[in-house]
C-alpha cells in the first residue's frame, strides 16, 4: 500500500506540474496560439509516423483497404530553389531550421538539423524519409548542384558554430603544402592570400571567422573579385595570385572528396582582368651611373662600422658579400642564402643546390669573389643569425627566407639614397644587371648564360651538356672567362 500511494503521489506532483504549466501558457492569447500549433505539429508528426508503417487505409468511402507503401524517397530536392526562395522571407532563425530540416528529409543530411533541433513535424519527416541520390546523370548533377547552394546558404545563416576546421581554407593550404613539400615563399604566399579574403568577408560581409569551402560560391567570389579590383592597392597583375591557391585549394577538395558538397571550382567562373605585359612587369637592370651610386651607397650603409645601423655588424658584412656575390654569379638573391643548408661553396665553384627554377648548376668562381669560398668557410652566413627576442619573437636559428627579407629592406634604404626610383630596379635586378653585362664580354654564348641563371630553356634543341648545369670543368672555365671580364665600376 505504502510504495503504490508513494507512487501515486509522485505522479500527482508530475500532472499538478503539467497542467499548472499549461495553465500559465492558455492564460495569454500567444501561448493559446503556441499552444494550438504545438499541438498541431505533434498530431502532423504523429499521421506522418502512423502512415510509414501503415497496413491499412481509408479510401474516399471510408472503406479499410491494404495501404500502398510509402514512398520514402520521393524527390523533394527537386523542390530545393522554391524552398530557399520561399524561406528567405523568414527570419533568420527560422529560415535556417526550415533549411536544415529540408537539407534532412531531401538529401538525407542531418547535420545541421540535428544540432539546431526542430519541429515534431519535421523531425518525424526525416526520421521516415529516405531520400537517394537520383542515378541519372544529368539528375545527379542537379541534385549536388541544388545541395552545394543549400549548404552553402544554411552555412551563410548559421555562422561560425557549423564550420568544420578541416573544411576551411587555411587547414586545406596547410594540407596541400604538407602534401606536395611547397616551398616556404609558396605557403606564405597562401596565408597572406587568405587573410586578404578574410578581410573582405569582415569588411564586406560582417563574417569574423574563416567560412567552410563549401559555402564559398561563385556569387561570392565575384564580390570579392569586385573588391579587389577598387582596391588601389592591388594590380590586375597580382589579381590572379589571389585566386590561383584558391583554385587549387577546390582542385584539391574534388579530387580527394574531402570537402561535402564542394563538386565545382567556383574559381572558374570568374572573369579575370587582363594582365599587364610581362615587357611591363619585368625587372629592369642598373644602368651603369645608377650602379656606380648604389655601390657607394652600399659600402656606406652595411660598412661593419656603421654605427648608425640597426643591423649587428656581422650582418652587414654578410650583405656586402652577398651582394658581390649576387653581381657576379646570378644567383638570385634568396638562393644565395638556400647555400648554406644546400648545396655548398668550394675552391672553384657555387654548388647551387636549391634554385627558383629547379635546376641545379655549378657557377665558377670569378676573381671578382675570390673571397667568397673563406667568407664560406668562416661560417660567415652564420653570423647573420639575430640572437634573442624581436618584437616578441626569438630568433636564433638560421632562416634562409627572412634573411633575404632582411636584405631586400635594407636595399631598399639603398636604392633611395642613391636615387633609384623605377620600382623594377630593386635587389633582384642584379641578376638582369649581370645578364646586360655577360652578353656584352668576348666569349658569350647562350650556354654560358644558361649556366649562371638556370633557364634550360634558352638551350637550342642539340645541347652539348651532360648531368648538372657547370659539371664540366671546360665549361665553367668559359664561364668563369666571361664572369671575369665583367665591370660595373
């Protein structure tokens, strides 16, 4: 008696809880309506759960007859652009749970739906529902096409809290430079080119966080291709290094089907502004007066007893000799510094190991840079190194790219003092300074000049070489000959 009136008791505590609160929701005329639609949904859910499994049903006289089964897949994704148009109507919150259940119960994803929930209704839809991706074609295609915008769209609506890390822009530069060993200028190229999308999605789109691949459309991209064409910044030029790691980000993505939903590169759909003649682009050489200044100017600023210099004075020293080095070499100035972790410097020859261009070569050593092998050997690329803290980051491992950085600011500097103000005559133009100079001196051929910049493709078809760029001695005999007789003052 006692356990069954505790029992009692206890649910009587439940059902007095129950309708005190239906109580206070019938007491306004909106909780009646909640009230009244709640109840609907809930008789909806329960007629949708009750016909899929069905044996019977009533025909138009009322008569019982056996049920026809339900058809559990019936194409309501064809019905996705009505769906989208219709719900833009709605609020925001509202939109998104409409296009979350229809995400589920036409395309069987319940992702999104299962983490924003929703009503009986829709949650007993996608419970019995069991939509297929069509097997035609032409019909497959339709059905992606319709999910990459619904996706697209429920991600635009939901923020932040629906993006996978692993789907974004970032994760997948990260992954694709991981796969295919990309050089460091490359990945850095990369994380500069997303953060400029990132800004236009805060700028323009009010968006602060970094969206899925998935939700990057066409429309979109547009937008952003627009952006960056009023921005007084940004060169035709260099539009399409904004989006060439994008496209191969999509590549990437449809090739290994790591991102859902992302069946096309959206890149492609753009329109690129035509690009300035590479005759207007390319850097220019010195010309014999501006050498003569910067020369000057150079010996000035990375003089070891520059105490005026922010640079330590081992560093400067290293500057001066890598800029010997890259007048009469053709080294290009980053590839100077790759020497000390690959390839080498000896007695006779450069053994220029990592290149721009790929292409391994020896360059002979010219009397111009006789000191060059000891400056080598002294460990003089070492002394380069910052020891400590900098603006909050320590510094003292070699690193071959932020040297160069360092290097081509400091020329900078340089160039101003010595009234150098075409910016296509910069650090890198040494290498075009030279070139100017080698196709001047008794002796050059265009194999000579293959040897010192690496460009195979000036070869004609017989070529006379053998293995790496230099490995004949003969051959950098001839080139160090050249070298030689090159002047600039």
């Amino acid at each position: 008696m006692g356990a069954h009136y505790g029992a009692a008791m206890d649910r009587a505590r439940q059902l007095n809880a129950h309708y005190d609160g239906l109580l206070e929701r019938l007491s306004t005329p909106e909780g009646r309506d909640k009230h009244h639609a709640d109840m609907e949904d809930e008789a909806a859910a329960m007629v949708v759960r009750i016909r899929a499994n069905a044996q019977l049903a009533q025909n138009d006289k009322g008569e019982w007859q056996e049920a026809k089964p339900m058809d559990r897949n019936p194409g309501i994704w064809r019905d996705t652009a009505d769906k989208m148009k219709a719900a833009r109507a709605l609020p925001p919150a509202q939109e998104l749970e409409a296009l979350a259940a229809h995400a589920a119960f036409a395309f069987g994803d319940r992702s999104t739906f299962d983490l924003i929930g929703g009503s009986e209704y829709h949650a007993a839809l996608v419970d019995v529902l069991e939509p297929q991706r069509p097997t035609d074609a032409v019909d497959a295609a339709m059905f992606d096409a319709m999910k990459t915008a619904l996706d697209a769209r429920i991600t635009e609506l939901a923020g932040e809290r629906l993006v996978n890390p692993r789907h974004t822009l970032s994760h997948l530069h990260a992954a694709i430079a991981e796969l295919r060993k990309l050089k460091p200028n490359t990945v850095r190229n990369h994380k500069v080119t997303t953060a400029k999308f990132n800004k236009f999605l805060l700028d323009e789109k009010r968006m602060d966080y970094e969206p899925s691949l998935a939700s990057i459309t066409p429309d979109l991209l547009q937008e952003y291709l627009d952006y960056l064409l009023h921005d007084d910044g940004v060169k035709n030029s260099s539009i399409h290094k904004y989006f060439d790691g994008m496209s191969s980000v999509f590549n990437h993505a449809i090739k290994t089907r790591k991102v859902p939903g992302v069946i096309m590169n959206p890149v492609k759909t753009l329109e690129m502004p035509r690009t300035d003649a590479i005759e207007d682009t390319m850097y220019l050489p010195f010309n014999d007066a501006e050498m003569k200044r910067i020369w000057a100017e150079a010996q000035w600023e990375w003089d070891p007893d520059n105490r005026r210099s922010k640079l330590s004075a081992e560093r400067r020293r290293a500057f001066l000799m890598v800029l010997r080095v890259l007048l009469w070499s053709g080294l290009r100035p980053v590839e100077a510094f790759w020497l000390r972790d690959h390839g080498g410097v000896t007695a006779d020859y450069i053994d220029v190991q990592r290149t721009k261009t790929g292409i391994k070569r020896k360059i002979p050593i010219c009397d111009h840079i006789a000191d060059f092998p000891a400056f080598v050997a002294d460990g003089g690329f070492d002394a380069c190194i910052f020891e400590g803290l900098h603006q909050g980051e320590e510094y003292g491992k070699y690193n071959a790219e932020k040297l160069h950085e360092a290097m081509r600011r400091s020329f900078a500097v340089i160039r101003k003092r010595a009234r150098v103000t075409d910016p296509r005559k910069v650090l890198y133009s040494t290498k075009d300074t030279l070139l100017q100079r080698l196709r001047a001196v008794d002796g050059y051929s265009t194999p000579i000049e293959v040897v010192v910049t690496g460009h195979v493709k000036k070869l004609e078809m017989g070529r006379h070489y053998g293995g790496t760029l230099g490995d004949d001695p003969a051959m950098r005999a001839a080139v160090k000959k050249c070298l030689d007789a090159v002047t600039y003052w």
